[in-house]
C-alpha cells in the first residue's frame, strides 16, 4: 500500500504587529554613501526575525559594513523588556594610531546611544561590546602598511516605530566610518537595496 501523504501544513501567519516593524525596517532612509539590502535573519533566536545588511562606501571605496537583525517573540522576553529587540553590528577602518586611545571603546559606544537619541529612538536595556583590532604585516608583506578596525555589536529594545532605530544604525555606520555629519536641512535617500555591486 502506499504510504499516505502528509497534509501539507501551512506556516502560521505572521502577526500584524511584526509585519508592521518590517514594513517600517525597509522604509528607513540612509545617506546615499550607505547601500543596503535584505539579508536572511537568524531563525533560531525568536519566532520572527528581520535583517538588512548595509556596505558605506566613499569614492567607490569600501569604508564599513554593518547588519541590523530585528527579532520579535509575542509572549515577550524578560531579558528584553518587550517582545522586540533591535540586534546591530558596524564595522569599520580607522587610523591604526587611534587604537591605542583608552577612550576610543567608550566613544564608539556613545557613537550609538546619541545617533538613537538624535533620531528620537527611545530604547530600554542597550547591551553590548566595542572592539579595537590593529594589524601589522611582518615578513614577505613587511612593506603593507598597519591596519585597525573598530567594532561595535549592541542589541537594545525599542519603544515606539521601528525606522528611528534602523536610521539611526545607519548613522551608527557612517559615523564609525568617519564621514562627516550631514548638514542640517539636507534630506537623506531611500534605501537602495539590492543595488550592491552594480553599475
């Protein structure tokens, strides 16, 4: 006899609450120098999850890079403080000289808490890690200058609309990739997603 068919079940619909966070997760706006797309979310750390992946570039030249991952579990995380959690990476090149600035950890993190604060984006329990990283090339590749990098991962929880948290992630980038402020009155782009390495 043959084996009877599984019914094919289909997923639960995704709650109205979260599909209004992705909707305001892709109408966030960025400077022009900061191109983003989609990105596959991790699956495992809530019920529903949203990404964007972002690269900063300066004359065509790769100057930081950065994620942002929206999770949302309805029944709510005690660790959170809500049923929302903002989860963000930037990366970026600096001067190898300031690496060994004591300071430096402590001012990428108030990189992210004043671009939230600019952007109105009310936020409770921030966690999260700044790390310095220098390189030097010995040997054959003695003549390749230092490098350093600095990263910053922090996760918070936000109140409110969602895009003030994307925009400011985004200046988060541009920021820690040392571009300077936007002067006041100029208004940012939509995002361009799904633009990277073309023409």
């Amino acid at each position: 006899m043959p084996a009877p068919r599984e019914r094919h079940r289909e997923p639960p619909p995704m709650p109205a609450e979260f599909v209004r966070a992705v909707e305001q997760l892709r109408s966030a706006r960025f400077r022009p120098e900061v191109l983003t797309e989609e990105m596959p979310a991790p699956q495992r750390i809530a019920p529903y999850a949203s990404a964007l992946s972002a690269d900063v570039t300066s004359d065509g030249v790769d100057i930081g890079t950065g994620r942002i991952v929206v999770l949302h579990d309805p029944a709510g995380n005690d660790a959170w403080e809500g049923t929302f959690r903002c989860v963000a990476y930037a990366r970026a090149d600096i001067d190898p000289e300031l690496v060994t600035d004591p300071l430096l950890a402590e001012v990428g993190w108030t990189w992210l808490t004043e671009a939230l604060e600019a952007h109105g984006a009310t936020y409770a329990a921030p966690s999260g890690t700044v790390t310095t990283v220098a390189s030097e090339s010995f040997g054959g590749m003695a003549t390749e200058p230092g490098t350093a990098q600095i990263e910053i991962r922090a996760s918070w929880t936000p109140v409110g609309e969602l895009t003030p948290h994307v925009e400011a992630w985004g200046e988060l980038l541009c920021t820690a990739a040392g571009l300077p402020p936007v002067p006041e009155g100029v208004v940012t782009m939509p995002s361009r997603r799904g633009q990277r390495g073309t023409d």
